[in-house]
C-alpha cells in the first residue's frame, strides 16, 4: 500500500485510535495512583588505599583498586554485607529479600562505588543506604586485611552520605502517561490495520480498484434528504447527488460510444445497494437532458419503481410480456420532460423465464426504435439469474455497488457472472459515498452555497397543473404513435 492509502486508514478509523489511546492514557494514571510509591536513598563510597609510597607505588594502587572496586560492587550485596544490615536494623526480612531492593554500581573510570535503596518509606530507604554503606566498609576491610595481621591496603569512606528523599522515585506519573499513551496509540494503529485487513467492504473507489478492471462511470454522493426524497425532482437540482447523476449522464454518453444500442440494464451483487433508485434517477437525468427516455421496472421479485414514482403498477412490464396489453397502453409518462415509465406489472411465478423470452427481446428493439434511451431496472445478480438473462439482449450493463455495504468476495463473483455471459459491462457506480471523511467523493461547484439551496426550496412550486399527487402526469393517449410523433416533435424543435 501506499502512502494515501495509510493516510486513508487512519482517517477511517481515528476514532478507535483516539480512543484507544486515551484508554492507555488513563491505564497509566490510573497505574500511577493505584501503586505504592517507592522512594530511593543514595550514597557513594571512596575507595582508595592506604600505602603512603613513591608516585610507582601509588600508580600500582590505583590499579589494584581499579580492578577491586568491580568485586567491591559484587559483594555490597551479599550476605557477607546484608546480614549485619538486618541485624542492626531489626528487619523482618532475609539477606535475598533485602538485595532485591538494593542496586550497587561503579564508574569505570572512577573508584566510586554507589549504592541505591528502595523502600516505601523514605526514612527506612536512607537507614538501609547508611546501614549497608557501613557494613561494606567493615566486611572489605576484614576481606582485605593479610592473614599475617597487618592493616588493610585498601580503605573505603562514605563521600555521599544518605538522606531520606522528599519525592518518590516511582511511580513516575509523566513518564507513565506518557508511556500509557504510546502504547494506547501504538494498539490503536494496530487494531485499524487489522480492522482494514479483515474488513472486505467497499468503501472508496480505491478499495473497488483493488479487484476490478471495470471503470468507475461514477459516485454517488450520499445525502441525509436523500432517505426521504430519493428522486432528484424532490430536492435541489444543484445538489451533490444531483450533479452525481448528471455526471453518471456524462460518463455514460461516453462509455456508450462504439456501442450503438440505447438500452442500459442496472444491477447489483446483492439487494439493498441502491439500484432501483440510481436507474430511477439516471432515467430522470437523461430526460433532463432532452432525451426521450422509457425506464422498465424488470426486477420482478421486488419492484420499486412504481412506489417511488407513484405510478400503477399493477399492470406494466408482465402484463405486456404475456400478450394481455399493448405497450403503447402500458407506458405511463412521468414529470414535464420526456420520460416514460413502464412498471413491473403483477409479479409472476417465472420471472426468469419471461425476461429470457422473445417477446423481452421484441420489447426492446421496438422501444429502441422510438426512444433515445432505455433504462432497465434489473433484480440483483447473486440471489436469481433474472439479471443474467436480461444482460445478454441489452447493449451494457451497469453495475451498482453500494458503498459500505457491498462487499469485495460478492462484487468480485457479479462481475465474474457477467464475464462468465460474455455481457457487455459498462462500468461501476459506487453508490452512497459521503461527502464528508476519509471515503468522500470530491465535488466543486461553482455558484452553489447553501443560501442558494434554501432560497431556491422557498420559490420552488409545482410545474404545471396537470401534475397529480404523486408526481405523475395524466394518463397517456390512446394512440402510441401519436404520443411518440409528439415526443419526436418536441426534440426536434429543441434541436
């Protein structure tokens, strides 16, 4: 992974972090004022000898005291040194115990020897220091002394002497915050590399890219109002998920290039990704643009098309297919532009069957000859073989991914299924991106603010009066092709 990649991943998951590290934060204050302070007395020793000869001689001790002030070190925790420490100071401990708080150290380039006590009483920390002080003093002499009963050569005297210190040692608070808040940022990092590892959903068009050569035709930016108002006419025409869509217009028109058919089917791996309502919007944006555009509800296990135009849908796309209706009856104009819809009609008991049929393919040819566009609500491609069947009589196929909720191994076996048919894929729509984190879909428009979006809701009224409740027009003329001379009329004035 790159660089924007990391970057990405701490931004998706800065709240964990975050977390994470003021929880280890407060483990160190908390360790901190839970453990007993320990408090630490020191002193130093000089050793040095006792012979007052020539400079040869001195050099010769200072040399012997060079390589004795190591075993000094050695011995200060010994019984040799401790038993008399205990016994003096009448502790209920052993020689072992004690030396386990006792630390005894040397310079190599000195003759100074240090020893440091930890108590949790400063008083009893400095009595320990002065008391193991004396008592190493006492056992280097007898240690040193000739067995003939002279003097020893070798002298040791306190330079530092024992006090009883006025701060504990530890628990140091700064050092563990500090050290509590590195370790909580440290698991922190962790846990969201692992979280992004294990995590198979489709986030960002940088996550689709990792597994699909398709291009992305375009994002779907993800609103609030948009839970409410799923259709463009219902909010803002210079919103974010409406320049979405426009720009899925634009993309389209160009990947349909060196493709002359005008029939687009929109699927998915699994429900609940939003396609019925992008093939809704997409036939509303290709209208906008004066295209004269027939949407088909053909996801016939669970139609939404109707329910989000307020259309009839009880009869439509069925009720064609088995000859009880003509098209031109069945096709419902939608709104002031040239838009019409042709519903699902009563879901059947072999939806597969009919939309494999020669009457789907003779439905298709006959409204490519008298719209600029067809868009095809397709049923999702992992639970039925609706939508494989269909994609073989339309010239593309779009595939939907809902961001956050499609996951990789699902778009991974669609797209497979579509290659697997030799389907002409067109490309991807990420649905649902935010406009605002680490996955956001970037967009700049010029002129809009949200003052122009308030006061344009404020002067916004209904376009003609002929509109109904729902948003549907009156119903169509009898006459088809009196209806589609007209439609041919309008563009050609617009031309």
């Amino acid at each position: 992974m790159e660089l924007q990649d990391y970057i990405r991943i701490l931004r998706r998951n800065w709240i964990m972090i975050v977390a994470l590290s003021l929880i280890g934060l407060a483990g160190g204050a908390g360790f901190s004022v839970l453990s007993k302070p320990v408090y630490t007395s020191k002193t130093q020793l000089f050793v040095a000898t006792q012979n007052s000869g020539s400079v040869q001689d001195l050099q010769t001790g200072n040399t012997f005291i060079t390589a004795r002030v190591s075993s000094y070190v050695v011995t200060a925790t010994t019984p040799t040194v401790l038993q008399p420490v205990i016994d003096t100071l009448g502790l209920d401990v052993t020689s072992q115990q004690l030396a386990s708080s006792i630390k005894a150290s040397s310079d190599l380039k000195t003759v100074l020897i240090t020893i440091s006590v930890s108590d949790n009483s400063p008083v009893q920390s400095a009595a320990i220091a002065h008391a193991v002080a004396t008592s190493l003093i006492t056992a280097v002499d007898t240690l040193e002394k000739p067995t003939d009963g002279g003097v020893s050569p070798v002298k040791l005297s306190v330079v530092t002497p024992a006090t009883a210190p006025t701060q504990p040692s530890s628990p140091n608070l700064k050092i563990n915050l500090a050290l509590g808040l590195v370790i909580g940022l440290a698991l922190g990092i962790a846990a969201a590399l692992l979280r992004t590892t294990l995590d198979t959903r489709v986030r960002s068009e940088s996550d689709l890219r990792r597994f699909t050569e398709a291009p992305v035709l375009g994002g779907i930016a993800f609103e609030q109002d948009a839970l409410k108002n799923p259709l463009l006419n219902e909010i803002s025409g210079h919103s974010q998920r409406s320049e979405s869509f426009r720009q899925l217009r634009t993309n389209l028109h160009f990947a349909q290039i060196t493709n002359n058919s005008k029939t687009f089917l929109l699927t998915s791996s699994l429900p609940g990704e939003g396609k019925s309502t992008t093939a809704t919007n997409l036939a509303l944006a290709m209208a906008e643009a004066g295209q004269r555009v027939a949407l088909i509800d053909a996801d016939l296990r669970r139609p939404m098309v109707a329910k989000y135009l307020g259309l009839e849908g009880s009869a439509g796309l069925t009720t064609a297919l088995v000859g009880d209706a003509n098209i031109k009856d069945l096709l419902q104009p939608w709104g002031v532009h040239d838009l019409h819809v042709l519903t699902s009609g009563v879901i059947p008991p072999n939806p597969s069957e009919l939309l494999g049929s020669e009457a789907m393919s003779t439905l298709i040819q006959r409204l490519e000859e008298h719209f600029d566009a067809i868009v095809i609500d397709a049923p999702p491609l992992l639970p039925v073989t609706d939508a494989a069947v269909l994609a073989q009589k339309v010239g593309g196929v779009i595939v939907v991914v809902g961001c956050h909720t499609a996951k990789q191994p699902e778009v991974t076996k669609a797209m497979a299924t579509l290659q697997l048919i030799d389907a002409n894929v067109l490309g991807v729509v990420l649905n649902r991106i935010p406009v605002k984190g680490a996955d956001a879909y970037a967009y700049s428009y010029y002129g809009y603010s949200a003052n122009m979006e308030t006061e344009r809701q404020k002067q916004s009224k209904p376009s003609n009066s002929t509109t109904n409740v729902e948003g549907s027009l009156e119903p169509p003329e009898d006459d088809f092709d009196k209806l589609l001379r007209g439609a041919e009329t309008r563009a050609s004035r617009r031309g």
